[in-house]
C-alpha cells in the first residue's frame, strides 16, 4: 500500500524540461524539498521541485533516497523522457530496479550493445535485475514518456556505471 500511494505521489504534476535533447552541457542538479514526520514515525514526504539534467535528455526528478529520507534499502525516481530524448546506457551494481510506464511508450534497450528490445506501455512493469546493462529510449516525437524507477540502492547516486552510446 505505501508503495502504491509513493507511486501516485510521485507522478502527480510532472514537468518537462526539454533543454537537454541535443545539446551538450553540464548536468543540473535537481532539488526535492523532504519534511520528516515531526511524530517520530518515521515517515518523510519527498516533493520533487526541479529535476536532475541528465545528458541525452533524462530528466530525473528525486524521491526518496538514504540523503534526503533516510531510506536504507531502496530509492525512488520519477523520469522523464522528452520526445525523441534517450538516458546513458547504464547498470547499477548489485541494486535491482523496477519500473512503472505511466504515460507513452517506452524502448527499453538490454544489453551492453543494446542487443534486445522490450516495448513497454502505460501501465506496465519492467524488472531489471542489478548488473544488466540497460537504456531507456523514448521514440515519439510528439509525446514525453513519464516512469517510476524504483531501485534496491538506498543511494541512486552510488554504485551507477555507464557506457558512452551514439
């Protein structure tokens, strides 16, 4: 239930910023504001207020993570690929992921070459075990393809590797 409810609260009021497809720069780093539960439960809400600027055109917007809620197991993302727009190919060391489409059509690339092919639509969920390659692509030229990845890494900064693509 409460990782249902994250879900939904992640992919309300997504944002597009598309200054990143096709260009070359630096990075920018998201900001999510967290406010921990003044009871002592525990609980931390995350909202993500800017994303993360990725390179190829990822936008990521920060959830909960072990910096800004303390998490130990596990981290949670909202993505967003503009039309046309591509992330780095990459895996994560030892940290299993676990996708959710929630608007467009997304082309999963497996593999180091990207050597098979999963389409993936609204609604639909995708495992990728730690250590596989992988890329997220999204094909439309007129729509954004928003997902939820949530990984067995409480860090979503630690443990990354990627392989340069075309």
């Amino acid at each position: 239930m409460r990782i249902a409810l994250l879900l939904i609260f992640m992919c309300i009021g997504s944002q597009v910023n598309s200054q990143s497809v096709g260009k070359s720069f630096t990075p920018s780093q998201g900001v999510s504001k967290a406010t921990a539960d003044p009871g002592g439960s525990g609980i931390v809400t995350v909202v993500p207020v800017s994303p993360t600027v990725i390179p190829l055109g990822l936008n990521r917007y920060g959830g909960p993570t072990a910096n800004n809620a303390g998490t130990k197991q596990m981290s949670a993302n909202r993505i967003v690929l503009p039309p046309g727009a591509r992330g780095p190919r990459n895996l994560h060391k030892g940290a299993d992921s676990i996708l959710m489409i929630m608007q467009g059509n997304l082309t999963s690339l497996i593999g180091a070459g990207g050597e098979k092919t999963f389409i993936m639509k609204p609604g639909e969920f995708l495992y990728v075990p730690g250590d596989v390659w992988h890329q997220w692509v999204n094909p439309s030229k007129t729509e954004s393809v928003i997902f939820v990845e949530i990984r067995a890494d409480a860090d979503d900064n630690t443990n990354v590797q990627i392989i340069p693509t075309p």
